[in-house]
C-alpha cells in the first residue's frame, strides 16, 4: 500500500501483518523516521494506529516547544533501538523477538511508565517460564533502550533501572570437545554443506552468525586473514576483528564453489540456518542418539572448544582474547578457569 500524497507514513504488509514506515519532519526541521509493526492484519486498524502514532509524535513535538522533556512510546522506542542498533548485529532477528515480546508483556504503553513496579511484576511473572540469565537479557534490553531515550534522544524516563533487577546466575558450565578425535567424528557424520561450516567454527572460533553472513569479501587470501565486525556495545554498528586464517581453512574456503557473494551456500542459496543438519549429526530420524560415543552438544561449543585449545596451546590470555574478539579480558578468564580444573584433575590422579 503506498504512501498517500502528503502523509508521513506509508502502510505495507510483511507476511500476514501491516507494518508502517514513518517519515515525518517536525517544526523544527527534525527528521523522524523508523518501522514498526501495526500488530494486525486488518488495514482499517494499521491506518488507525498510525494516526495515533503520528498523534504521539506531534504530542512530543509540542512538549519540546513548552520545555517540557517529550515522552516515548514502546513502539518508537524499540522501533528506535532496533533501526540504531540491533539491525547491524549478526543476529537481528533474535533481539527483534525479544523486543516484540516484551513490548506485548510489560503491560505498559510508554517508556517513562516503566517504574520498579512494572519491571519487579515483569520479573516475577517470567521466574514462573524461565531462567535468570533468559530474564536478565530481557533486562539488558529495555536497560540499553532507557539509556537511549534518557541519553541520546532526550525522552522522558522514569528512575527507575532495568538492571537493578537481575537476578543471580549460576556459574557458567563452559562446555568444549576434549581433543580432535571427538570433533571429527562429529565432523565425519555432517552433511557436506556444513563440514566447512564446522571447520570454520573451530579454527577461527566465530559464532554461528558471523560464519553464515560470510562473504568473500571478507575473506583475504593474500594476507591471509578473515575480516568481520562483531557486536561491542562501546561501538555504534560493532568493531572490526581480524582473524588470522590458517593454511587448513584456507584450503577448505579455497575449495567452496563462488555461487554468490555468500561463502558457504546449500542449493545455490545462502545458507541461514543450519537447526535441521545440526540435529541430524547426532539424532535420526526417531530421535534417538545415533553414537553415543557423539552426545549431543549446540553449535556454540565449537567456539568454547576453539577458545579452550587456543588458550591450552598457547598459554596466553591476551592473544585469545583478540583472536575471539572478546571486549572484556574477564570473558576470556572464563576459559582459564576451565584450565585450572583440568590442572586439579591432573594433579588429583596423580596424587590421590
């Protein structure tokens, strides 16, 4: 549906719901502009929302004129995050589920409504389904689009901090593949699209995200290197990695055929899931564990295990760090802490 003469939003449908883009300049020359879901399948209803949302804008548009700092609804304010943030990330459909889902259980329209009430009865209501680290990533959300709105856009918010509210969690069960046997066997029974995908993982240690959206103009082969941006909440779009490319991964990208500017493709498609080969390595068809010699572990051991041998080998903190892209020196002392209970084991054989 486009865009009526003068209007300043245009109304399309994505899959069975509206959605609206909004462009609108306000008095003083300010361009607005985001998308958001209409919530609805019926186009009366998408045109009736965005006139209450472009009723919202000039709303805080006035407040702005009488000095008054404007409010924000969750729909911009999320729309906002999204667009600014969350879309240059590896895996931005991830985040935008937990947008919509908070955005439809926090039980409030604006974000300056969010006080210690809403957010400790929106706590205690997920406790019941699931666990403290799945809660306190919802808190981090609506933490950094407070920060935002507080911050950057100058919107009206309410004292109160998402992350005052965290609950413990416990201490990570950091699970890796114990030698190179175990991975290749695991290697051995994937389908042959996601054999590079597996060797990728563990020589260079991307997450699972980064690897799908690798093209070739990543990949340099002269130098030697695999360029990528990882998400760093310190740096507005992620920070530049490099990661070294060793001369096996540099055969097995050498050998993927060019179908696209996509490295790894299935069909002649860019690959973007990999659930269903995944599962197949360990399960058949029943369900039922095909080696048990092969537990079942997820994607992201594979750069828990890259990160473990990488540190076991070379004993250095510093170097792992920049080769997993980590912000933090304290997420990669996460792995040393694995090396310290193989050393008490060790030491416990020997000695008991």
């Amino acid at each position: 549906m486009g865009r009526k003469l003068g209007s300043p939003y245009r109304i399309y449908i994505r899959g069975a719901t509206y959605w609206a883009y909004f462009s609108y300049t306000t008095i003083s020359g300010e361009k607005i502009q985001f998308r958001c879901s209409c919530q609805t399948d019926d186009p009366r209803k998408a045109e009736q929302f965005c006139l209450e949302k472009i009723s919202e804008i000039r709303t805080s548009e006035q407040n702005k004129l009488t000095g008054e700092l404007p409010g924000i609804s969750f729909d911009e304010a999320f729309a906002r995050y999204f667009e600014e943030k969350v879309k240059n990330y590896s895996q931005p459909k991830a985040i935008f589920s937990r947008l919509i889902f908070i955005k439809n259980n926090i039980g409030i329209k604006y974000l300056h409504e969010l006080d210690k009430k809403t957010i400790n009865d929106f706590v205690q209501k997920r406790k019941q389904t699931v666990s403290n680290a799945t809660i306190n990533r919802e808190l981090s959300i609506l933490s950094a689009v407070r920060t935002l709105a507080e911050n950057f856009w100058e919107r009206k918010v309410n004292e109160a901090k998402p992350l005052k509210f965290k609950l413990p969690e416990p201490a990570e069960n950091i699970k890796y593949l114990k030698d190179w046997n175990i991975a290749q066997k695991i290697i051995d029974q994937a389908a042959p699209h996601l054999k590079p995908i597996i060797y990728t993982a563990l020589y260079t240690g991307m997450r699972l995200g980064n690897i799908l959206s690798l093209k070739w103009q990543n990949v340099d082969f002269s130098n030697n290197v695999i360029n990528i941006k990882v998400k760093d909440k310190n740096i507005s779009g992620g920070k530049n990695l490099s990661i070294p490319m060793v001369n096996k991964l540099k055969v097995i990208l050498s050998n993927q055929p060019k179908i696209n500017e996509y490295v790894f493709n299935y069909r002649n498609k860019p690959i973007s899931s990999i659930k269903h080969s995944w599962h197949n390595i360990f399960y058949d068809s029943k369900g039922n564990l095909k080696n048990p010699e092969i537990p079942y572990i997820n994607f992201h051991t594979l750069r828990h295990t890259a990160a473990t041998w990488i540190l076991r080998k070379t004993n250095n903190l510093r170097i792992t760090k920049e080769i997993l892209g980590h912000a933090n020196i304290n997420t990669t002392m996460k792995y040393a802490h694995v090396l310290d209970d193989e050393k008490r084991k060790a030491l416990n054989a020997v000695f008991d």
